[in-house]
C-alpha cells in the first residue's frame, strides 16, 4: 500500500459533539450550583450598589480596586486597561454560554452516577433551611445569599473537619476554575496567552483510509491476521512489526483522527476530542486527577515527547526481584535503541525554554544533578508548548506521524470509531482460543466530522476475526475489554500505578510566556532514589495551558484568583513526580461500563513527592522567584520580601529566614489529601506481566494467562511503576511482544 499525504493549508476549528438535552439536575439545583460557580468565578465591580445584584456580583471599594490596579502594574507585563481589566472583573461564570454548555456535558457525560447524586443530594440540602443550617451555619439557601457569605461559605468547607465538606471545596472551585478557563472570552485578551503557537505551520501529514460499513441489522464481519485493538504507543510498534513481517494487521480504536490542520486543538475541544472522560478522571476518593489520552495515536498523540529509556535500577527490579529475565538482557536494550532511533530520540536540537532553563540551572546552584531530556522529535528542534493538545506541526514523531504510516506501507488497515466491547473465543477444545473482538461502530457525519447526533451517522455491529488479538487500549480500558470478555484473573485492573505528582507554580518578574518552547525538556534526578530502591521524585517542568496550570492554584476568593490569572505570563509550573511503591486499582463502573480508579497516594509516596516539592522550592527561591505557590490549599504562597532583592546586602540564599520559616511549615503541614491535590499523567501495571499465572496477568512474551492467540501490549502490562515517562518502556516492550506474535504466526502459516 502506498502512503498518502494530505495536504495542510491553514488551521481549522474543531466542533464539539451534541451535548445533553437536559439538565444533570432540578432546575431549583441548578441555579445553586450556578451560584457556587459564580463565588468561584464572581462578578466584581467597584463602588457601591444597593441593588439586588449585590447577590451575584462582589463589590470592591474604589480603594481595593486602585490597589489591585497598582498591584497589577507593577508585577504584570503589559497590565490591561482599565476599560479592559473592569470588563474582565466583570465577568461572571453563569454568563457564558459556552461555560453552561461544558459544565452540563461534564456532569451528564463524564461524571460517574454515584457522584452526580452525592452532588444533587448536597445541592438539594443547601436550598433548604435544616440543610443549609447544617452545611453552612446559615439557614438561608446558599443562592440567597450576597457573594461575600458564599465565600465565607467556602472557606468553612476547606477548613473544615469533615473529608466531605474539604472534598466538596476542593471540587466545586476546581470544575469552575477549569471551565472558566476553557470558555472566558475575556482571560485570553487580558493574559496575552496565544491558545495557537505564534510561530504555527501546519504540515502536510498521512492521510488515512479508514475502513467504511454501510448500515445494517446484523454484525459486518471483517476477517485478518491479528486485530490490535488500539492506537497507542504500543499498539501502533505492534502494527508497525506485524505489517512488515507480512502479516494482515487490522488496527481499530475508539477515537478519531484528527490531521495537523485541526492541531493544536482549544483547551475545550482538546479535552472532549483527545482526551479520556473529557480531560480526566477523578480517583474515587478525589484525590488525585488522572489524565489519559484517548485519540487516534493516544497517548502518542498528545504527550510531551519526553523519551527517558528504563533505568538500570527498574531493570534490575524486574528481572531480579521478580523473575523477567528479559529485562537485563541486551535484547531489551536493542528494543529500547531501536524504538528511539525510529523517532529521532535525542537530546542534541533542544532548546530550553525559560521554564527548563529555571530548573537546569537552579539545579546547578543547589549541586543537584540535572540534565536535558530526549525529545521524539526526529532530530529537529520542537519549541512548541502546546502538543498537549496536538501537533499542528507533525514534528513529534508520535504514533499518528510515524509508526502507524510504516505500518500503512506495509498493508495495515485502520479502524476509527470502533469500541470494542469484548473479546471473542472458541472454547471448543477446552482452552479459551482468542478468534477475535466484537464492538460498535459509529461512522463520521456526512460532512466527515465527528459532532452532530447520531441519527446523521451510521452505528454498526462489527466482528473482526483474527488469527490473533492484541489489546493496546492502555491501563485504564485494556483490563475492561479483559474483563468483559469473561476472564475472571483477580490481577486484572489491580497493580495499578500513576506516578503521582504535586505541583509548584513559580512567578518571576521577567514575562516567561510559559505556553512557549518544548514542555518537559529537563530533569532533575538528585531525588529519584530516596529508599535505595528506586523510589523517589523526580521533577519536571511542566505543561503550561490555562486550564491545566491555573486550574492549581489555590482560590480564596473570586478577586484572589482573577488577580492570580493575570500573572499567567509571568509563572512557571512544575511537578514532583515519584515512581510510587503503593499501587491502585481500575474497575468497571457498573452503570457506565466505564474505566473507575481506586487510588490514594500512599504515606510512603506522599513523603517522597514532599521532598521534590521543597526541593523545587529551593529552586525557585534561588533563580529569583518572587511567589511560590503550591497545589495545597493548606499552604500559603511564599511570597519574596522585596528586602531580599537588594543587591547591596550579601545574599543568604535558602538560609533566608523568611524562606526557612516557610518551609519548616511546608513540612509541618505535608501534603495529605484533599488539602493536598495530586495528578497522574502516568498509568502503568494493571495487566502486570509475571513468570508464573498466580502473579499476573500476562506472561512474559505478553499473552494473556489461561488463553491461547490473546495478548496485551501495552503500559499495563509494566511489572511496576516504570519511573520515567513510560513511552520508550512501553514501545520497547511491545516491540519484542509483536516480533514474538509475527514469528509465533509465520510458524503456524510454515505448518
């Protein structure tokens, strides 16, 4: 089969799916969780009003505002004008239509059930007098009172006692944070954020021919070699080796392609159209965030090129603490050399953005060891920030620009908008005999785009028999198809690890535009083995969009965090980020039939993430940041005495009282949850690979225990944690799972 390219002529708007056609709630909860979104995200005004709009507006004094105006010339570059910072003060969060919209489809699409009736159960307590006395010591519903008591409101749940009441707080002014962000038509125009890279070319990419079904009552059936289901990182080495080995590979995947014309997507549409369950998934408990790719290329697709071969300490783990030889022998490195050198991995066209620069050389001055990260950029140089939601220059060599055309030219065939519900098996011998998958397809609309009802789209049954089947779905669906097929292994969906991160957000005096240059870039790694057994933190900078960085950072009040927003260009953001000991679990939502996460970062692992987060501190202290703001509503920002900026006096460094005191009390608090907010980017080990059945899920050529024809390949199968961002791990590991599977079937065509 011969390549096809797609020509790019400039960037296109993504439209987003129908949303719902009613309301998550009553219409009585819904005007109350409309004013909890605007306490969050208030409508300020100054002077004084005896109007019944001081219910839902904050009024300020002429005074606070002339302050907040100074504040904002003397710390922002390029402060907005006064008729452009009162129309941004004004906005209110009810007011935007696109806020309504995203904050109904949320709730109804991607919220789990449980959840949205814990939430409708609250809001209904808060519109009535005995609930409203007991949530907030006030027997006056929520929505009747001035905004100003809603704060008061708020802060007593985060001080307060109760888990829930915290949990509540914590995620209220999240959800209103992020869809502000996603949808304010004023932030942008007073931030100077840019949400398309000023330099964007759009390239010319692969254009892929998706198999196409007419409508029908009963299941199309498509017949080939191996079926791999999923286009991922790990599924698309797979298809790469099956198809140049000459065998029939069918690849399919839940999501759509979208070309570079459409890259970098809105933070809105990104979310929805790239990402799992809209953008994320909250653990069960709320503590920690998991974000997951879910696109034509996964993970690949929208992750930040960092390639960080397995370290010597994981290999040794695995092959010696439990038995997978594999791993320290030089067949792994060869996997692992000949996975990077395909995407051009390497170190030698990086060129550190400011963010990156901060955390080299804040490094340097503290004697920790840092160094730059190995981009899958082939060999140029990529100084785009925004590739988490896409790359509109086809440079990250990702599974859509890369693997999956190989795989093309050598006869693959794709599949998009194909969930599979379950794998099939012929049990005629007595062994489960994997002969393939069976799901739904849902076709493109009539103009090839993905929004619109159903009833303009084509919903098919479709089988696809294989002589073998791959599951690459990752860590969150590849142990649901497992489960919905019938197997019944107690490891499935356990073993579970995230790489847990807290976050420090650093404001300089300099503009950094920090939505500019490569993402992750660097690393420092003085922290990475704290038990001496390969245990510990590593930090990172990190992505800087509005909704996935302001979104952290602490609210206390609508004026506060609006305040806070404006600073955007001037912040830089980091993760501590450990290799975690203490797994969770995936199970399937037994409503939704969706992916649900049982995990709470441990004590062990919290304390390791705790001393990246001083560590990073430490860092930003001593390049010169003048706040230091943490994820962790417990903790106040340190914010730097301008005393300490005077060139004349020696420098104390971190000895600086001020800055000790701050992290003497850091420690004294911690970093448990919810105070503390954790997110994972990383899911790795729930169809962990083992030598014998009792302990996993997979062996360790990847087919699955107790079957025949059926494998994972993908970061599930990881033994534990990987430690570094697990793309290279991952492709390297199925690279040798799909060589084993190409000979395993040119054995069975010689017979």
């Amino acid at each position: 089969m011969t390549s096809k390219v797609i020509e790019v002529v400039g960037h296109l708007p993504t439209l987003l799916p129908d949303g719902p056609e009613e309301s998550p709630f009553t219409e009585a909860n819904w005007i109350t969780l409309l004013a909890i979104m605007d306490t969050v995200i208030p409508s300020i005004a100054r002077g004084k009003s005896t109007s019944s709009i001081e219910l839902n507006q904050r009024t300020i004094s002429e005074e606070e505002y002339q302050t907040t105006a100074a504040h904002l010339k003397e710390t922002v570059v390029d402060p907005p004008n006064a008729k452009d910072l009162d129309e941004f003060l004004a906005e209110r969060a009810s007011d935007i239509p696109g806020f309504q919209q995203l904050l109904k489809r949320s709730l109804v699409f991607y919220a789990p059930q449980d959840a949205r009736k814990g939430l409708g159960f609250i809001l209904s307590a808060l519109n009535t007098r005995i609930g409203s006395r007991i949530l907030t010591g006030y027997t006056t519903p929520f929505h009747s009172q001035p905004i100003l008591i809603r704060e008061e409101i708020l802060e007593r749940w985060r001080l307060s006692y109760l888990a829930p009441l915290n949990v509540v707080y914590k995620q209220m002014t999240t959800i209103a944070k992020s869809l502000w962000l996603k949808t304010s038509p004023t932030f942008h125009k007073v931030s100077g954020y840019q949400p398309i890279p000023h330099h964007f070319k759009p390239k010319s990419s692969h254009e892929y021919d998706f198999l196409q079904f007419s409508p029908g009552e009963e299941p199309e059936v498509v017949e080939t070699d191996v079926v791999i289901v999923g286009s991922g990182c790990g599924g698309a080495v797979c298809a790469k080796n099956l198809a140049e080995a000459g065998h029939r590979v069918l690849v399919a995947d839940k999501a759509y392609h979208f070309p570079p014309s459409q890259l970098p997507m809105t933070e809105e549409a990104g979310g929805i159209h790239l990402y799992e369950n809209g953008g994320a998934i909250q653990s069960d408990d709320g503590s920690t965030v998991i974000v997951a790719g879910s696109s034509w290329g996964g993970g690949g697709t929208v992750n930040w090129s960092a390639s960080l071969q397995t370290q010597s300490f994981v290999r040794k783990e695995w092959a010696q603490d439990r038995g997978l030889t594999f791993f320290e022998t030089a067949e792994f490195q060869n996997c692992l050399d000949r996975v990077c050198d395909r995407m051009g991995a390497s170190t030698e066209h990086v060129r550190q953005n400011h963010g990156n620069r901060v955390l080299l050389e804040g490094s340097r001055k503290l004697g920790y060891h840092a160094k730059a990260v190995p981009q899958n950029t082939g060999g140029t140089e990529h100084y785009c920030g925004h590739c988490t939601m896409g790359c509109g220059s086809g440079q990250k060599q990702g599974p859509v620009v890369s693997w999956l055309p190989d795989a093309a030219k050598a006869g693959a065939e794709f599949i998009e908008g194909f969930t599979v519900d379950h794998v099939i098996f012929n049990e005629l011998s007595g062994i489960k005999k994997a002969v393939g998958v069976k799901g739904k397809w849902v076709s493109r609309n009539a103009s090839g785009g993905v929004e619109g009802p159903l009833s303009g789209r084509t919903v098919r049954e479709v089988i696809i028999r294989a002589k073998k089947v791959i599951i690459s779905c990752g860590s969150l669906w590849s142990p649901i198809v497992l489960l919905n097929s019938g197997l019944k292994n107690p490891h499935i969906g356990r073993n579970l690890y995230l790489h847990p991160v807290n976050t420090v957000n650093m404001v300089f005096k300099e503009d950094v535009r920090p939505w500019e240059g490569g993402i992750l870039t660097s690393v420092c790694t003085t922290f990475e083995n704290l038990d001496g057994l390969g245990h510990g933190a590593k930090l990172e900078a990190t992505v800087m969009l509005p909704s996935m960085s302001l979104v952290l950072r602490n609210w206390t009040n609508g004026l506060q965090y609006k305040t806070t927003a404006l600073k955007f260009r001037h912040t830089n953001g980091y993760i501590s980020i450990v290799r975690d000991r203490d797994p969770g679990r995936v199970y399937k939502d037994a409503v939704s039939g969706h992916p649900r996460v049982q995990y709470t970062p441990s004590v062990f692992d919290r304390g390791n993430v705790l001393e990246g987060v001083i560590a990073l501190a430490k860092i930003a202290y001593v390049e010169g940041a003048r706040e230091i703001h943490l994820v962790n509503s417990g903790v106040a920002p340190f914010i730097r005495d301008s005393a300490s900026e005077d060139h004349d006096s020696p420098n104390p460094g971190i000895t600086d009282p001020a800055f000790a005191a701050w992290v003497k009390d850091l420690k004294r608090i911690g970093n448990k949850p919810p105070m503390a907010g954790y997110a994972s980017a990383h899911q790795m080990g729930s169809n962990r690979m083992s030598v014998l059945p009792q302990d996993g899920v997979v062996d360790p050529e990847g087919r699955v225990w107790g079957t025949e024809g059926l494998y994972v390949a993908d970061a599930s199968v990881f033994p534990s944690a990987s430690g570094v961002n697990p793309m290279i791990t991952n492709m390297a590991i199925c690279d040798f799972i799909s060589r084993g599977v190409g000979k395993e079937l040119s054995g069975e065509k010689e017979s």
